[in-house]
C-alpha cells in the first residue's frame, strides 16, 4: 500500500429497524493532515444515532416510493454501500473511496452481516429495542482482522 493511500473500507455501522444504531467503527484514517475540508475530518464527528436516522430514512423513503432499498449512495470522493437483511431489518453500511469496486465493498459487508448473524441471531429474533444486548459487539466482530485484508 502506498503511503497516505486509504483503505478500501473506512467505516462501518450496523443499523437496526427505526433506525436504531448498533454498531459503527472507523476502520481507517491514514491521512496526517487532514484539513477541514475532508471528508476523513467530518465523517468521524457525525452523532451515530443522527446517521443511523438517515439511513432508515432513506430506506423508508424508497420503499415508499415504491423502490428497492438503496444499496450504494455517491458523493464526489466517496461513497456509502448498504445490505440490508430483510428478515431481521438490518442495515449493514460501508463508507468507502468511490474508486472501490462496489463487488468488493458488497463481499465485506456479506462476511460481516453473516458473522454477525450467527452470533446474535437469537437476540435479534426477539429483540426487545435495547442496544445494550450488542455490548461488545466489536470483539465479536473481527474488524481487526478483515482490515488487514482492505488495506
């Protein structure tokens, strides 16, 4: 990897039905100076149930409107790639460089929404609303280990 290039996946969140947010992570910022105007600055100071929110929002918009779920949202440098799981309401997001092939982001996002239902499939099935049954949810999910694959 280049220096100061970015990994593939820069962020992760785990959103639940309403829009509750379960579960976010910064994957990556390898930039050192950042500047006020990137991206990298701001993403990382958004309130995670405010981005939660717009992402049921936009869910809920586009099944409105008749239309499948949103699956990938661009920006000029970036971009934000959903799975959904309709059976448990889940939506699973990747923010990443636009550059990345949205199959790669796709395969990810896959592996992690299959760990991540095998182990909290039971809790989700009857689930109560209370984000506290995810505590520690980032040492079940092995977000350490997938970087050094998206570097």
């Amino acid at each position: 990897m280049k220096k100061n290039q970015d990994a593939k996946i820069q962020e992760l969140w785990i959103i639940a039905r309403n829009g509750l947010h379960i579960f976010s992570q910064k994957i990556s910022s390898n930039h050192k100076d950042l500047g006020k105007n990137n991206l990298n600055d701001r993403i990382g100071k958004i309130n995670e149930d405010f981005f939660s929110g717009f992402v049921a929002a936009i869910n809920a918009f586009t099944s409105e409107i008749g239309l499948d779920k949103c699956r990938v949202l661009e920006t000029k440098s970036s971009k934000l790639v959903f799975s959904h799981h309709p059976d448990l309401d889940l939506t699973f997001v990747a923010r990443s460089n636009k550059n990345i092939n949205n199959s790669e982001i796709f395969d990810y996002l896959e592996s992690i929404k299959s760990n991540f239902i095998l182990k909290y499939n039971k809790i989700i099935k009857n689930w109560s609303g209370s984000v506290t049954e995810f505590k520690g949810i980032s040492k079940k999910i092995d977000i350490d280990k997938d970087k050094k694959n998206w570097k």
